[in-house]
C-alpha cells in the first residue's frame, strides 16, 4: 500500500521519470479549475435536506437550547416508536391495544417523518406574533393555522412546566391517566403533528382519551394510525415499557368516566373550546385548550 501511494506521489510530480510505470498517474492527478466549476451543476438530491428541526431567532439562547434539547427528545421518542414496531410488528401487545389490526406501516411512516423528513420550511418561534400567550389563560405554545401553517409557537409556561423524558413513569405519571403533555417530547411531537411538513395534514384527532383510544383500536382500526392522540400515547407506553421501566412501564387505567365528568365541572382552569378539535386551524391547541386542571393541580387534557 505505502509503495503504491509513493509510487503514485512520484507520478504526480514527476511524470516524466522513466522510473514511473505509464500506466498509473492519469487517475490521480489533481483534476485542474474546469472540474470544480463543474460540480455545482451536478445534481444533488440530499442538498437542503434539513432533518433538524428549526429554531426561530426569537428564541433567547436558554429558550433556544432547552427547545433543542427538547426537539432531540422528541425524534428519539419518534425513532423508539417506530423501532418498536419495526421490531415486534403486531406481535406486541401494546401494538395490538393502540393499532388493533390496522396495518403497522401508517404509523411506522408518521414516526420516520418526524425524525427525518426534510423541516426547512417549519420553525418553532418563541415570541408571541399572535399574543395567545399574552392573552390565553395557561396556554403554553400553539400552532399558528392559518396565520402561518408551519410554524409553532412556544409561550414561556412550557420552560416551566414541561419534563423530561429521563422522568418517564416518576411523580406518579401513568400513560392513561396523566396529561400526555406532561413531556416536552410528547408535547412537542403533538406539535409537530400538526404542521403539513410532518403530517401532510393527515394526522387529526379522533380519540377523546385513552379509554375512547382502545375502543377505538377495536372499532375503527383504520383510524388509529392517524389519530394524533393514539401516535403520542403509543410512543410513551412504548418508551415507559421499553426504556424508562423495562418490562414495566406505567401504562396504568383510566379512572371511569362518570369521575371524569365531576372533575371537569370542578375545573380550576377551562377553555374556550374544551372539545378535540385540535386541527382546526384557529385553534390554539396549547397545553391550552384541549385542557383543563383540577383542583389538586393536576392538568388533563381530552
Ligand atoms: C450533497 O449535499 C449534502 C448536503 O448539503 C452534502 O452533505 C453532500 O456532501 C453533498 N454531496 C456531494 C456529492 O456534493
Ligand atoms: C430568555 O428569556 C427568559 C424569559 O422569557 C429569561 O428567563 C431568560 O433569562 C432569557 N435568557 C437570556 C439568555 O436572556
Ligand atoms: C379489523 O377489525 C375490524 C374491526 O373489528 C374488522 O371490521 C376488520 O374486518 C378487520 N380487518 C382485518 C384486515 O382483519
Ligand atoms: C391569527 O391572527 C389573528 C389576528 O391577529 C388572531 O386573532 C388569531 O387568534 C390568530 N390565530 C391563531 C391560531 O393564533
């Protein structure tokens, strides 16, 4: 190898020896100026190819590295989900309870668009061009809709407020009857859901809760892998499961329902509009709207 590379070093510099064999240097030499030109003609298929998700510069320097941080969380919570089920198929049961029998490839396609579809036209924003942080009661970020599709906006209360996934299945969270966006990453991969470069404006809500999500994996399975809700409760039971408790989780059971209702007329904090309608274009879909907090603090969200 080192005799070949020498032998090649001399052809380049002195080509004319007679101690070079003819046949080597054509190859190696430098190329010359008319190629470089050249090369920015070639086509390019992966340039602009932006799979990080971008940070406005409305985002102070903390703002911008706890979103960073937070938007990393986020395609690892996606690339797990989609490993999970790249992985078990509809052999695994927490597959089967979300999915029903619906095919694994709809869901599969959701998740690999979050961590690598190409984000160069969406951007999360932290000032307020729409002043619902200003004006909302608890609205922690929304989606701009028709003011602006792809952009997210992100009010100071989610710093505050929102956790990590490192504290998965702690301070007594459970899949089914916590708020899912008790997480940063599951907040924000409801976020991102809602931006047509994610979604293609496919991804809406169907389920009302995690008891409406099972019936609904029995009932209408063609639904599921398109139902926001469903996508952000499969990928925290599959990282409760798989990564935060192996072979445990924190998947938990919905209190009933007639529960539910008394605790949502005794609602510290309601919305506007406290109904799942989180794609409406004018819908702020905050921590906000779909939303409410009991009177011992605790948010849940329909
Ligand atoms: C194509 O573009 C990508 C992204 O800008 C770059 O990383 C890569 O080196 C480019 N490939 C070629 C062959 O120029
Ligand atoms: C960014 O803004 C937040 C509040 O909006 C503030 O607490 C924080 O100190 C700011 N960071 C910097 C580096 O200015
Ligand atoms: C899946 O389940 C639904 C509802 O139970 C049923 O109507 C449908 O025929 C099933 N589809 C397949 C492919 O098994
Ligand atoms: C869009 O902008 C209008 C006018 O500023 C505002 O009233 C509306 O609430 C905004 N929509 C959203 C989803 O923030």
């Amino acid at each position: 190898m080192m005799y070949r590379v020498a032998l090649l070093l001399a052809a380049a510099t002195a080509s004319a020896s007679p101690l070079v064999p003819r046949e080597a240097p054509t190859s190696i030499l430098p190329s010359g100026p008319e190629t470089s030109g050249e090369s920015k003609s070639v086509y390019n298929w992966s340039e602009g190819w932006e799979t990080k998700y971008p940070i406005h510069e409305s985002c102070n320097a903390t703002k911008h590295a706890a979103l960073e941080f937070a938007l990393d969380e986020t395609m690892q919570l996606a690339q797990h989900a989609r490993d999970h089920l790249l992985r078990f198929g509809d052999k695994s049961d927490l597959v089967k309870k979300y999915f029903g029998n619906s095919s694994t490839a709809v869901p599969i396609g959701w998740f690999d668009r979050v961590v690598s579809a190409d984000k160069s036209a969406m951007t999360f924003r932290c000032d307020d061009p729409d002043k619902n942080c200003a004006t909302q009661d608890a609205w922690a970020g929304h989606w701009r809709g028709d003011n602006a599709t792809q952009e997210t906006v992100i009010c100071d209360l989610s710093f505050q407020i929102r956790k990590n996934l490192f504290d998965v299945c702690a301070h007594g969270f459970t899949v089914a009857n916590s708020a899912l966006n008790t997480y940063w990453a599951v907040d924000l991969l409801h976020r991102v859901l809602h931006v047509p470069a994610i979604s293609e404006e496919l991804v809406h809500h169907y389920a009302e809760d995690y008891n409406d999500a099972l019936r609904l994996a029995k009932e209408e399975p063609e639904l599921t892998g398109y139902d926001s809700d469903i996508l952000q409760m499969f990928a925290i039971d599959a990282w409760a499961y798989d990564i935060a408790v192996p072979g445990a989780g924190c998947t938990g059971t919905q209190e009933e329902t007639e529960d539910e209702d008394e605790e949502t007329s005794t609602a510290t904090t309601t919305s506007a509009s406290p109904t799942a309608t989180g794609d409406d274009a004018d819908d702020g879909d905050a921590g906000g709207e779909n939303c409410h907090t009991h009177a011992d603090g605790t948010a849940h969200c329909t």
